[in-house]
C-alpha cells in the first residue's frame, strides 16, 4: 500500500467538520434554523408595527400643532368680537343723530360736522380692524347675512329681494357678528 493510498483511507475514516456538525445532536441551548426564521419573521412584524406606530404618531402631533396653530389665528381674528358687538349701536346711534338733525337750519352745521367727521373715523377704525358694513338694499335675500323682520308684497321687484334695511349688519373678517334687520319683498 501506498502512502497515498493509506492518506486516502485515513481521510475517509476521519468526518469532516461540516459531517461532524451535522451528526452532533443539537443541545437546547442551541435554536435551529426554523426557529430562527419565527424569531426573525416575528422581530419583522414587530419592527414594521412600531413604524407604523411612530408614523401615525407624527402624523398627530402634526395634526395637533397644525390645529393649534389655527386656533390662534382665530383668537386673533375673532378675538373682537365682543367688543364689537359693543361698539356697532355708537355706529347706529351716530347715524340716527346724522338722519335726525335738520341740515337747513346753520346753527347745527357744526355739530352736523363734527357727528359726521365722529362716525367716518369710528366706521373707518372698524374698517382698519376688518369689520365691514353689511348693507343689502335691492340685493337678494340671504339667510346667512340678513335677518327678515317683515315681507311685503311688492310687483316691481322680484320676491325676496331686500327693500330696505333698518339696521346694518357687519362682519369681522368675513364672519357675521350682526345680521342686517331687513324688509323682504314678496309676491303679491
């Protein structure tokens, strides 16, 4: 026999590492492939549960601060309101005095001007704080801006056209703080 020969039987005899591997019987402490891939088919669909969840958590917080940020825009947009509302009869009552006064007689052209020269700044300050004047005569009746207190019956106009308006209505940044007080036409 050759050295080659008994080389070659002692090879034989002897496993190799990857036989000796496979012929060991796994200990407990040792998990085997299949229980590997649970574990990581498991770990995946964790990881993608908590992507989803950091993602629709983001997505809320934005929501939130996006909400926020609206609500402090309207408290500064509306925010006066109530003083308005409290300032609209000085406007009204300014006017009154403006339709009340007899303009032929001179001894009140003073006091003609000074009422008059008091509500174009009074209505222009309202102005520059974005409240403006609703004041719908001849136009269509609209429920969201005017409020009808009577109907009459009218053939030259169409039906529910305003005929006149007894109070201004005003809004303040396009919202309405009053309603204008009107006369509807009707059909006779």
């Amino acid at each position: 026999m050759s050295t080659q020969d008994y080389t070659d039987i002692q090879n034989a005899a002897e496993p190799s590492p990857a036989e000796d591997a496979a012929e060991q019987p796994q200990t407990a402490d040792e998990p085997n492939v299949e229980t590997l891939q649970a574990q990581l088919a498991s770990l995946a669909t964790a990881y993608e549960a908590a992507k989803e969840q950091s993602l629709r958590s983001q997505a809320e917080a934005q929501n939130a601060r996006r909400r926020a940020e609206q609500d402090i825009e309207k408290a500064h947009k509306f925010g006066l309101e109530k003083m308005v509302n409290d300032l609209l009869p000085v406007v009204d009552n300014l006017e009154r005095a403006l339709a009340a006064i007899d303009t032929s007689n001179e001894a009140f052209a003073a006091v003609i001007e000074g009422i008059q020269l008091t509500h174009k700044s009074f209505v222009d300050a309202l102005a520059r704080h974005q409240v403006v004047a609703v004041s719908p005569e001849g136009e269509p009746f609209d429920p969201n801006l005017h409020q009808a207190v009577s109907a009459v019956p009218n053939a030259d106009v169409e039906p529910n056209t305003v005929l006149n308006c007894f109070q201004k209505g005003y809004t303040l940044h396009g919202r309405l703080v009053r309603p204008a007080m009107v006369v509807v036409s009707k059909a006779p």
